[in-house]
C-alpha cells in the first residue's frame, strides 16, 4: 500500500510558493530521506504531509486520505521542541504526552496506562534509567530519543522527523540514528526523515528524495546521490563517495539564496 503520494504538488504561504511540482510516491514500511540545503523546503513539505500546513494545491495522500484526515496515523518530532525548560517535567511525563494528547485529553494526572506505555517506549529507545529524571537535565542525544519514545507511544503509520541529528555531538548522533535503524528493522511504521547530513543514516533509506523548493531528484540512493545530481544543488565542491560497499554524501553546510530573496 502506498504509504505517501504526491502528484502535481505546489506548497504556498499566502502568493509565495515554497515548493513546487512534487511528484513522489513511497510504500508502507519504507524510509524516505528527503535531502536538500536549508531553505529548500524540507520543514515545508513534513509540515503538509503532517496536516499543519493546508495551504496547497494538487493531489497529496497519507495512506489513501488526505493529511488532515489522516493525522490520527502520523506522529511528527519537529526539529525544535516546544517544552518549556522551567516546566519541571519528568522524561516519562514528556513521553505520556503522546498518548494523552493524541486523544485531544488533558490530564492534571497522567493515567497509569499512559504511564505503562511510556515506560515500555523509553524501554525501546535504550533510556528505562532517565524515567524519573527530569527533561530538562537529560543531554541533547537523551532529550532526542525521549521525543522519539514520544511520538512512538501512538503507534503511528507514519512517523515525521524534522533534521533529527541535528545539534547533536558524534556520539549522541550515533545513539539516535541506533533508535532509528531498530524503528525501521522492527516496527512496520513508515518514516520520512529531513536530514542535512544523510550519511548516518544511509543504511536505513530506501528512497532519497532532494529537493530545493521543486524535485531534483527521487529514487534508491544510487540513483540519487551521483556526482552531477549532487553538484547541481550543492556546488561544485560536492560530491558522492563510494567507500567499497558504503556510500557517502559530502555537501558542506550550504544555505540556500535566492536571487533576490530578503536575507
């Protein structure tokens, strides 16, 4: 069953189109890797296919329905989380959230079944011993994978990460990208990654798609990451690498400007 489709899709904010003919389609249970510099439309693109952001044209499905009827089966980790640091909330507190509020409750007290389930997601990410301990003490790698036990007590379809390495050091990166390889050997969730630095991550990807603001290109990372495909977007400094069997994206840290664009 197709998972995501995309046929003929513009994304707009008012007149200004942010992304524009995309034409894509992923299965259930794959793992997209969407590439493109910053600025090109990445955030834009998970935000519509989560259903926040409606302002679109053409023919975009999650699972057969539209995202706004489909967000029952999509949880999204944005790359920046919203918990206020002087809300003492415990990790296990932050991860019940997505049982309770999935449902559209609120709750002064946590029920103990949506403690159950959190405990069990904080268990399936390798972080049992923070439960007690409060968020905002946990380090950058630990606080990631808390938000990943969030939006996996739901038991989505789809799940959403918005650049989930970023701002992370060597070894949180790898601890994450752990978390995501497991989600993909066991769970059937289908997952669409925004990711500037692909290569932690290439073992898992079925398809990469690279965008800025239109479709440069979409398919197996083969098919994807070539020299010429690469350097069209990243410069000339790009390139992909192939070290025997693995294969490595070097882009650089680009930002993308536009001719024109305010700063």
């Amino acid at each position: 069953m197709e998972a995501v489709s995309a046929e003929n899709v513009d994304i707009l904010y008012e007149s200004y189109t942010a992304v524009e003919g995309l034409n894509f389609r992923i299965e259930e249970g794959e793992t997209l890797l969407l590439l493109g510099p910053n600025g090109a439309g990445k955030t834009t693109l998970l935000r519509t296919i989560a259903g926040f952001h409606r302002n679109y044209h053409g023919k975009l499905l999650v699972f057969g329905k539209t995202p706004e009827d489909a967000r029952e089966l999509i949880s999204y980790v944005p790359q920046s989380h919203s918990l206020n640091g002087l809300v003492p909330l415990k990790a296990i507190e932050v991860v019940s959230m997505g049982a309770i509020y999935k449902k559209g409750f609120f709750h002064f007290r946590v029920p103990e079944e949506a403690l159950s389930r959190a405990r069990e997601a904080l268990s399936f990410v390798g972080l049992d011993d923070v439960a007690e301990r409060l968020f905002s003490e946990l380090s950058g790698g630990q606080r990631q994978r808390v938000l990943l036990a969030r939006a996996l007590i739901s038991n989505p379809k789809l799940l959403l990460l918005d650049e989930p390495l970023s701002a992370l050091d060597p070894s949180a990166r790898a601890e994450v990208a752990a978390v995501l390889g497991k989600i993909k050997r066991e769970k059937s969730v289908t997952m669409i990654i925004a990711t500037h630095d692909i290569n932690p991550l290439m073992e898992i990807g079925n398809r990469v798609m690279l965008i800025n603001r239109k479709l440069i290109a979409f398919g197996t990372p083969e098919e994807v990451l070539r020299d010429e495909v690469i350097k069209s977007v990243y410069g000339p400094l790009a390139r992909a690498i192939k070290v025997e069997s693995r294969l490595y994206c070097i882009t650089g840290d680009v930002h993308l400007h536009l001719k024109g664009e305010q700063p």
